[in-house]
C-alpha cells in the first residue's frame, strides 16, 4: 500500500482508495450475486487495517466472518493467484457484534426523544397531520419537562394529551383525537416488531462505535440485520437515526489524512423509498455535511437509480458489478449507471456492466485532487477474513468478551414520563372523587333542609305559599304608594 493507499481492486492498473477522500462517501452497486458483499468486506478490512472504525449492516449475517481468518475457499485462492498477490496471508479483524434485538449481539437502544418526532413520524408512517400533533405532542412534553424513554411513555403521553386536548389548544393549537388514535394504533404496529425493545435504556453512546483495539486496528461493528430488516421501517430508521445522531454529536474536524469512522448503508434504496420531502432533505443535509465530521457513508445497493440525485452527486468513489438486461426497464437502468462515470476511451462502459463476472466491477476512485478518476475494468481483491459467518459458539464467544456487554447487556426502566403521568392521573382521580364526595354531601344536606320546616320564635308554623303571595302584593302596592308620595314632596321642593 504505497503512501497508506489502500489497494481495492486490480486490473490493467491498480486501484487504490485514498484514505483522505473516503469521507467523500461512496457506492457500492450490481445485481444480486454479483459480489457487492464481498466488496463491502474488502473495504471494511482496509478501513480497519489503518486504524479506521466501521460500522456496517449484515443483511444476510455472514459478515460476522470478518471475525475469523479466511481460508479453505478455492475461488478465493484462485483469485490471489489470477491477481498476483504475493505474500497474500489470512487473518481475522476486530469485531463487535450488535443487535437491535439483543439475539445475536450487543442491545443497541434509543430512547423516542433522541429518535425524535421526525424520524419517528417516518418509522409510524404518519401523514402531515398527525406527524403535527406528534411534534406537539413532543413540545407539550419538553415543555413541562416530561422524559420520553420508550414507547410506554409516548402512549401515556399521547394518552394524556388526548383527554386534555382543550387544555393546550389556546397554547399549542388543535389536537385532533382522531390523529391521536392513529398514532397509537401506528405505535402498536411497532411494538409488534420489536420496537419496545429498541425503544428503552443504556441508550446507545455513539462514540462507542469509534474505538481501536490494542494493536490499533479499527474495530468493525458489525449489526445483525437479518431479523431487523424483516420490519423494513425500523430498519431504515435506525439508519437514519445514526447518521443524525453522528452529524448532531461529532465535532468539526475538517479534512483528516483518513476518516474518523466509516457506515456502510446496505439496501439503501429502503432509506429513499417513499420518504417525505422533509426526510430526503434531511438525509442530503446530512451526507453533504458529516465528511466535515471525519465520516465517511458508503451506500450498497442494486442500481445508483435508486439514490436521489442531490446524493448520489456527493457519492465520489464507486464500485459498480454487473447488471443484467433482461427488460427494457433494465436497459435504462444500464444506460443511466453508465451515464454516471468519467468515460474510459478503451471500451463502452454500458456495454461492459452487462458483461462483467462475480468479484468483478468498474472503479472509479477519487484522486488527490478530489476528482473522479476514468473508470476502469478491474477484479475487487479477496478478503482476508472468512467470507461467510462465523459459527454460533465463536459469535457468542465474542459477544461475551466484550466490554460493551456490561454497559448495555441488561435494560433498564428508569422512572420517565409513563410513571410521572400514572401519578398524575392517580392524583386528578383522587381529586376528581373527593370534588365529587363533596358535591353528594351538599347535595344530601340541602335536601335534609328542605324535609325540615322549623317553627319561628312564636311557634307559628311557616307561611303557606298563598300567604307569601299576599304579603308580596301588599308589599309591593306600599313601595308603589311611598314612591309616589316621595315624588310629590321632593318635586314640590324642588320647585320652590
């Protein structure tokens, strides 16, 4: 690796990705089967080998073999010899496993207020309505210093709202109990695939996924993704979360000689599909900005269609394997995929994807300078660790030597909004039953008034209601007759 280069592919020229341009992100596209996933770990172990952390999605969970050493593979030991690599030797990285489920590696967590109303109005797939009264909802709850830790409080809360929507209109403006309850229907939806598990505590410390082991060596985390990827939403939000969560927390460093850490985004097309326009912005904000933050995000999908053009314009090094043209509908595709490399004079790239062969792609890097390098036919390097995953008794084994496991392996539920709000209920209905209490007692003493008729000082008994009409009547002809007596003395008065 002349200059710290990191040698990915082989052709007519060696290709090397320039450890200071790879936080300008990248992409890894080609058809099913066509070796996107050994790329990706080709990459991943150069990242790791100069010191850089990796974080990567495995889908179909064999990139846990990054753990242990290659080896026993003929292809790949025909491909060191068709390459050339000479002194070429096997060996495992470090690794760390996570899970969102806690089944295959460390709990990975948030809490919904670090995930905030945005993403989580994506992950409920809410519309512009009720995403509002989610985001008041959120206000409501920082306002009066309410703690949303898991999907138990945000029910409460949403709960709490609803009942006392006409307290909060003047201030915070119309709650529609309609959108309230589709919410908490979207809610259970996600509690169903695993959201109550994700949603809880020791929340993740991203700073934890950038560490180096002993030798320097860049550990690669590693996500099992296999179960999560079955609720394609959580999936994508978690991703999302982590890229804001990584532009929020880390500082501004600049241009580095080689990044601070590295995401790999597999089936990125998922973060794109059907995203509100609030979304996508946020996502371009966010790659366009994190490279200021030592961070390189690297995408893995099938066609570069399937990212937006304000991102796939930031994506400068690019691995493109084969696309097959089965349909007009792929044709375009090929053609498009073609349309977004610096052309090679030596043959048509269009015609070239259709025809490349596993572990096969054209590459094209960025240079010194910052600029696209022309796309060239080359072989993608062989892994040095296993490809596949490792055996279950070896990951638990990792997973038990980690050091994260005593941070994050048992939950904790901590007294949050969800316990604040069942005291506050409690008390209003100890409030509302002693109010009422009351009102029975008035009640009851009025009547007991009513039922007793006391006789006066003389012992009279009191006056029938005929006997008070009388009375009122001569009253009221005396304040007649003194009225008009007072007129005629005072207007005689006045007019001497």
């Amino acid at each position: 690796m002349p200059n710290g280069n990191l040698l990915i592919a082989r052709g007519e020229n060696d290709l090397y990705l320039l450890p200071k341009m790879a936080n300008r992100h990248g992409l890894i596209t080609g058809a099913t089967g066509t070796g996107k996933t050994v790329s990706l770990q080709v990459m991943a172990e150069a990242f790791s080998s100069i010191g850089t952390p990796v974080f990567l999605s495995d889908i179909k969970g064999d990139l846990s073999g990054l753990g242990a050493p290659g080896g026993n593979n003929p292809k790949i030991e025909e491909r060191i010899k068709s390459l050339g690599l000479d002194n070429f030797n096997y060996h495992p990285y470090p690794v760390q496993l996570w899970d969102v489920f806690g089944e295959q590696g460390i709990p990975v967590r948030t809490t919904v207020s670090e995930m905030g109303p945005l993403l989580l109005a994506r992950l409920l797939n809410l519309n512009d309505i009720q995403s509002g009264v989610l985001n008041l909802v959120f206000k409501i709850a920082d306002d009066q210093g309410l703690l949303l830790l898991d999907l138990k409080d945000l029910k409460s809360m949403l709960a709490y709202v609803g009942e006392h929507s006409s307290d909060y209109t003047v201030d915070y403006g119309s709650v529609s109990k309609q959108s309230i309850g589709a919410i908490q229907r979207a809610l259970l939806v996600i509690e169903e695939q695993g959201g109550d598990i994700f949603f809880s505590e020791p929340a993740l410390d991203i700073n934890d996924f950038i560490k180096t082991d002993t030798s320097g060596m860049g550990f690669i985390n590693i996500l099992a993704c296999n179960k999560l990827f079955q609720a394609p939403a959580l999936y994508t939000t978690f991703l999302l979360w982590l890229m804001s969560e990584l532009f929020e927390l880390l500082p501004e460093v600049g241009d580095l000689d080689q990044p601070k850490m590295v995401f790999f985004f597999d089936e990125a097309h998922l973060l794109f599909d059907e995203a509100p326009k609030i979304l996508l912005d946020r996502v371009e904000q966010v790659v366009r900005l994190i490279r200021s933050k030592g961070v390189g995000v690297y995408f893995i999908t099938q066609n570069p269609i399937d990212i937006p053009d304000n991102v796939a314009g930031q994506l400068g090094n690019r691995v493109q394997h084969a696309l097959r043209a089965y349909t007009p509908k792929d044709q375009k595709a090929i053609k498009a995929a073609a349309q977004t490399f610096r052309q090679n004079p030596k043959y048509s790239v269009e015609q070239v994807i259709s025809e490349l062969g596993v572990g096969e792609a054209l590459v094209s890097l960025l240079d010194d300078k910052g600029r696209p390098s022309v796309v060239e036919r080359a072989f993608m390097l062989p892994p040095h660790s296993q490809v596949g995953p490792i055996a279950p008794e070896r990951r638990q084994a990792v997973i038990a030597s980690s050091y994260f496991r005593g941070k994050y392996g048992n939950a904790v539920d901590r007294d949050s909004d969800y316990e604040l709000l069942k005291e506050k209920y409690a008390q209003e209905k100890q409030n509302q039953a002693a109010a009422e209490l009351r009102k029975q007692k008035e009640s009851a003493s009025r009547s007991d008034i009513r039922d007793y008729e006391p006789k006066g000082r003389s012992g009279r008994k009191r006056e029938t209601a005929l006997e008070k009409m009388g009375k009122t009547a001569a009253t009221s002809v005396g304040r007649t007759v003194a009225q008009e007596l007072v007129r005629g003395i005072l207007g005689s008065f006045l007019r001497k």
